[in-house]
C-alpha cells in the first residue's frame, strides 16, 4: 500500500492515510519507557492527522488491550464512491443478420437464405431499454465527499413501425413485418407474405411493401411491389414480376419467352431462361440462356458453369462470366456500355433545362408583379391570372427537377460506361457478338480467359490468364 506523507507523529503513535483517502491506519511504536498509550491519545493522533469519519473505536480498543505494536492496523474505513451504470437496450430479436447470398465451393450462388430477415407481429415486444443505474457519492476518511461517476441515459431509439410506451422503457411492433436495427435505426418494414404458390386461383399480386412468396409463381399472373422488394422461395414460370427495389428468385425463372423482370433494384436468381429482364441494379446469376436482359449496372454469372447461351444482354457497366455462347455458335450478343451517343443526350439535356429555367424566372417575375398589383387593387381578374400563373409556376418546377434528374442519370451513365468491359473467364465460343460503347466484333474462334475493352473507335481483346 502507498501512504502519503499525511502523519502525525506523537510520542510512540504514527497514523497514515491511504492515497485515495478511503483507509487510515495507525501503529503504535513500543514504548522505550512505561508510558502508557490510552484511547484519548489514538483519537487526538487521529484527529491531528484529519481522520474525522469511518473510525471503528473497536479496533482501538483491541489495539490497546492486545499491546498491538509496531505494526499498521486500519482503524478508519471511508464509504467508497459508486459509480452508475449506463443506459442500455435489450433487443428480444437478432440484430445480427447477413441477407448476402452464400458462396458456395463450386464458386456458385445460393440464394436460399436470402431474405431470412426476422418477422414480426403487431403488439410484439421489440426492445427494452434499461435506464442508467444512479451513482452514489462516497465520503473519505477526513470527511470529504468522493464523487461517483454518473451513468450515460441514452437517447430513444429513432425508425418507423412501433410504439413507445409513455415511460420510453418497451418498444414494440406497430403492425405485422420484418424488423431491422441498422445504423442505430429501429425499422419494421410492413411485408407481404403468401405461404402457397401464386396462381389463376390467388390471381395478381399487388402491395406496396416487400413482397415474400414461399412457393412458386405460376405462368399468367403479375406480382406488383410498388414500393419494395420480391422474394420468392420457389420458380417463377411465364410470369410478370414488378418492384420498385430488388427482386430475389432463390430458385429460377423458366419464362418460356414471356417471363419479364423489371426492378428498381437488382435482380438474382439460381438461372434465368427465356425471359426479359429490365433492371437499373446488377442482374446476378448461375446460368443466363436465351434471355433479353438490360442492366443499369453490372451482369455477374457465376457458378461451376457460370454460363451465358443465346438472347441478348445488355450491362452500362461489367459482364463477366466463365463460358459465353457454346460450341453449336448460337448467336449470344453480348453489350457493354451505351448504345446511344450520351454527349449528344447530354447536350440537349442541358438545352432543354436552360430553357425550363428561363421559362421558371420568367413566370417567378410575373408573380412578383402580379403581387405588387394586388397590394393596390385585388380584382377577381388579378387573382385569376396570380393562380393561372402559380399553375404554370409548378408546372416549370415540375419539368426543371425532372431535367435534373434525368442530366444526373446521364452523367451517370457516362460515368459508367467508360468502365465498360466484358469478361471470360474460360471460354468465349464463335456466333457471339460483342458491342462496347457502340463499337462491334464478332468472335470468329474460340477465346479463352479474355477480356474485351473498348480503345479508341476499337475493340481490344487481352488475355487474362487463368
């Protein structure tokens, strides 16, 4: 123990205080002669020293009747500080959840944990919050206050879907749904889920929120998210599926030449065959044949085959894939890139929001006026002329935001498109037309671990190595 220099020293009594001055201890020197030492002379030693509170006067007087001497006893013993603890959550639900795709040894997909996210039913508890744990103060041998460290109380939980009692304590699900907790925000994301198959007997499927199908999607019906995603567990047949995000086939689709995809989102399945498929995310896959597809982004196939066979795709971006067409020589096009002269859409992009907001200024000044002309006389003619104006106001305001969007989508697309390359990473066989940013070849013999890249008002073609 260390003690500081905080002692007093009489004839034979020596006291010292622990460094925190939570501990006081005395020793009694053996007398040399027959001076006795008494109660009185430990409690004026200790006085001296500044020990005021915590002394046990049993201890003295053990000392006293034992002749304890030449040796530290604490006699004196502060009320330690405690410290409170935090507010903290406790979540009755996985927190923890992975809705990547696994990769499996063959390098191919599987989508079948894919959507595993937690469900919920309205009135579940979701979440406890537990408040910090009040401190309290301790008190030091010389009487002195030893401050406790405060717990934190934490902030309420911010999302959508579920209530707050009115102590913020219990939370819990507004209605039925998947609930996250990501980037510190409590979600419930109402879903749709049908347990069966979607067929002529259920008929077409509409909601506005994630839609999870645990069966099959059969041939004639439209399956429509407006605002969110589509799952589904079992094949798709000559069917439509519409979603403002994502859609996740953890099977396939077999389109028969009807099949059609369009997503806000990405696209991913085991296999698409002889469907259409329109996306603005990445369209992912195992094996790709007789398929039209069109991505916004990247075209991935992957797997043990990760083949590409006939149709036509289309990617602003990447296409990789280990074999393309086959030895048969079907015709597979294969496009990277834009097809369009994007500086030319640019430009007149741009022209057509300079003038929208000439337009803009010119309908804003003619408020202003019409305004100032109401302040001095308010006719029924000047107000219907301020609301005819206000009409083509929002009208303008309409249109400029709509030229931004799209300019910001082209700039966009640019930026993409001078990425554009395609990938083989086995074989690329004969009858498959390739195009980058408009340029075309024709693959007249097989090549293998390649690469395609647009060079100038070319197409160059480089090995990659295995």
């Amino acid at each position: 123990m260390q003690e500081n220099n905080l002692e007093k020293d009489t004839i034979n009594i020596r006291v010292t205080v622990s460094d925190n001055g939570t501990a006081a201890y005395i020793c009694i020197r053996r007398p040399e002669d027959q001076q006795e030492c008494t109660m009185e002379s430990l409690l004026a030693s200790a006085r001296e020293a500044g020990v005021v509170y915590g002394i046990n006067e049993e201890v003295l007087k053990t000392i006293l009747a034992k002749k304890v001497f030449d040796k530290n006893v604490k006699f004196a013993q502060g009320t330690p500080a405690v410290d409170g603890e935090d507010g903290w959550f406790e979540f009755f639900f996985d927190t923890q959840i992975d809705t990547k795709p696994k990769i499996l040894k063959d390098g191919s997909v599987d989508y079948s944990e894919y959507g595993s996210v937690p469900a919920v039913v309205q009135g579940q508890r979701l979440v406890t919050y537990h408040p910090p744990v009040p401190c309290k103060n301790g008190v030091n041998v010389h009487g002195g206050s030893i401050l406790a460290k405060k717990g934190k109380d934490l902030a309420k939980l911010k999302g959508k879907g579920f209530t707050i009692d009115e102590k913020g304590i219990n939370y819990t699900a507004k209605y039925d749904g998947k609930v996250t907790f990501i980037d510190k925000r409590l979600v419930i994301d109402n879903e749709l889920v049908i347990e069966g198959d979607v067929t002529y007997n259920t008929g077409d499927i509409e909601f506005q929120n994630d839609i999870h199908i645990r069966g099959n999607v059969c041939t004639g019906v439209c399956v429509t998210s407006q605002k969110g995603s589509i799952i589904v567990d079992g094949y798709v047949e000559q069917a439509a599926l519409y979603a403002k995000k994502d859609v996740v086939l953890k099977n396939g689709m077999q389109g028969n030449g009807k099949g059609k995809i369009e997503a806000g989102g990405d696209v991913k399945g085991k296999f698409f065959e002889q469907a259409h498929i329109v996306c603005k995310g990445d369209v992912q896959a195992n094996a790709i044949m007789n398929t039209t597809i069109k991505s916004g982004q990247d075209i991935i196939v992957s797997g043990k085959y990760g083949v590409i066979v006939g149709g036509s795709v289309s990617a602003l971006r990447y296409i990789r894939a280990n074999i393309i067409g086959n030895m048969s020589e079907v015709r597979t096009e294969i496009k990277a890139g834009a097809d369009g002269d994007l500086f030319a859409l640019l430009s007149q992009c741009e022209r057509n929001k300079d003038e929208s907001e000439k337009a803009l200024r010119d309908v804003t000044s003619a408020l202003e006026k019409i305004k100032l002309a109401m302040e001095r006389l308010n006719t029924p003619d000047l107000n219907k002329k301020r609301m005819q104006l206000m009409r083509i106001k929002i009208e303008c305001d309409t249109k400029v935001n709509e030229l931004e969007k799209r300019l910001q989508e082209i700039l966009d697309q640019m930026s993409k498109s001078n990425l554009a390359k395609i990938t083989i990473n086995k074989v690329v066989n004969p009858g498959t037309a390739i195009s980058i940013n408009g340029v075309k070849t024709m693959v007249t013999e097989e090549n293998h671990h390649v690469e395609y890249a647009r060079r100038g008002t070319g197409i160059i073609v480089y090995n990659i190595g295995e």
